[in-house]
C-alpha cells in the first residue's frame, strides 16, 4: 500500500526553508553567469536523443510520443543543449554562452537539480572553471577542486600489458607500484601541482603532454585549494581529456571537463544543487 504522502524514492521535495536555499542557489548561479555573458536555456524534458548523451540506457526513462517514436525524459542537459542550439537555433543566433538551471531523471525516479553552463567553441576550461569556483565563493563553500585525465590511464593500458582500465576504476596502486618504473611510481604519488615538474623530467612524451595540460589549467585557476589525480578515472560519455572535480569528503558539488560533439570542440560544467542544499541547510 503507498500512502498518500509517499513520494517516489530518489524523487525531491523542497518546501520553506530548503526551497529558500534552492533558489539562493540558483540566483547566485545565474546572476555570475549573466554577468560573464551567458544566456539561459531551457530545454524540453522529453528527447528522442537521450540514448545517444547516456552511456548506460538502462537509465532512460522511456515514453512513446503520439506516432508511437520511442522518446526518453532529460537524463542529461549537455549534449541536448548543444544539439538545439546548433541545429535548430543557430542560424538564428550567435551566442555561445548558455547555462540552464533544470532537472534530470534516471530510472527507475532518480532526480536530480542541476545549474549547467556550456561554453560552445572554447578550447580552454579555465573559462568555466573558475566561472565555479566564483559561484563557490559567494555561496561561501569551499570544495576542493580536482584535476585529472582521462588520456593518461587510457595511455598507460595501452603502453603497459598488465594494466587494465579496472585497475584505475579500483584505484589498485599495489599494482601500480609493483611494475617498478620510476616515473609511474612518481605518477602514483603526484598530488600537487608543485611535483609535477618532477614526473614530467622523466615520464614518456605522451604522458608529458597530457601532464603539461594538467599543468596549464592548474595556472589558470584562482581556486588555492586544488589537488592533481592523474591516474584517477571515470567513465563519461563526452569529457575526453581534462577534466575537474569540485568535491568536499564523498561528496561532488560540481563536474567539468572539455568535450566534442562532431566537429566542435566545447567546455562545460554542472553544479549539483541538491548536494550544495544539503550542505547549506544543515
């Protein structure tokens, strides 16, 4: 029996104070990024091209419109903001700027509320990180922002036999160590941005150049509170590259990297608002 005030588990409810610190949220958000240029955009909840933004289509929660076409709820902002501005608003703009403040779903009724930004065409995520570490600051949290790349456990599979993706995905550092290659086992250790001059003297070229990216974001960024984990992996869709983390314990507060879809090269991110509301309501 469901009673009548059930709601559905993983679904959100925000009312008097918790629905205040929402919209606190989201007004700091948007007034930063209308300030920097942005525009907003609101993007229709259902799409006929979710399965091709989610890796796991077990998580789209699917419908059929009236001519009986599959279609999905939002199970993810990014890659149908880009769609819609390039294929269908772009010979009527020429904004590059756009955030949205909106939710997804996931199956079976996960919910999740989100202030996103994509910057559609810049190549340097410095842009729209430190766009994050403003909002942060006037919301008077301080996450830890992490830096990583994903090309750097892609690359040491492919130059190392015994390793697997696994291995990064469980973050198996005996393994790791247990090779006995210098600069792997200075990689393993390397957490500030003040060491990685160490690695990049004796690391191959490929790796040397993915570190140099590391390096140069972690010039452009005002955020003092920032660690490197170049061997810390997960999987995503479009993030192909660098790629940040803004976490506090276990918890992530925001999400970013660069990304391409077809030809065009962007940068992006996504605050997570109902974990910012936890911490700002406790």
């Amino acid at each position: 029996m469901i009673l009548e005030h059930e709601i559905p588990n993983g679904s959100k409810l925000y009312f008097g104070q918790s629905a205040r610190v929402k919209r606190h949220v989201e007004n700091v958000a948007s007034e930063i990024l209308y300030a920097d240029g942005y525009e907003e955009i609101v993007t229709p909840i259902f799409s006929y091209h979710q399965h091709l933004s989610i890796a796991d289509e077990k998580k789209l929660i699917r419908v059929n419109d009236e001519k009986n076409n599959s279609l999905s709820l939002r199970a993810d902002s990014t890659i149908d903001v880009v769609r819609i501005i390039e294929k269908r608003l772009g010979a009527n703009t020429e904004q590059k700027k756009w955030f949205y403040i909106q939710p997804v779903v996931t199956y079976p009724t996960h919910e999740q509320y989100q202030v996103g930004v994509e910057y559609m065409g810049e190549q340097k995520l410095s842009t729209v990180l430190n766009l994050a570490i403003d909002i942060f600051d006037k919301l008077e949290i301080n996450p830890l922002t992490q830096i990583s790349n994903i090309m750097i456990p892609k690359l040491l599979v492919e130059m190392f036999d015994e390793l697997s993706i696994d291995d990064f995905i469980h973050i198996n550092i005996d393994k790791f160590i247990s090779l006995k290659v210098e600069w792997l086992t200075k990689l393993v250790y390397l957490q500030y941005v003040k060491q990685i001059d160490d690695v990049i003297a004796l690391a191959p070229q490929a790796i040397k150049e993915e570190l140099e990216k590391m390096k140069k974001l972690c010039s452009e960024i005002s955020c003092k509170n920032t660690v490197i984990a170049p061997l810390y992996y997960a999987k995503m869709l479009y993030y192909d590259e660098v790629f940040f983390r803004c976490i506090n314990g276990n918890e992530v507060y925001a999400r970013g990297g660069r990304y391409k879809n077809e030809n065009l090269t962007s940068v992006g991110f996504a605050i997570y608002t109902d974990t910012i509301c936890e911490e700002l309501t406790k």
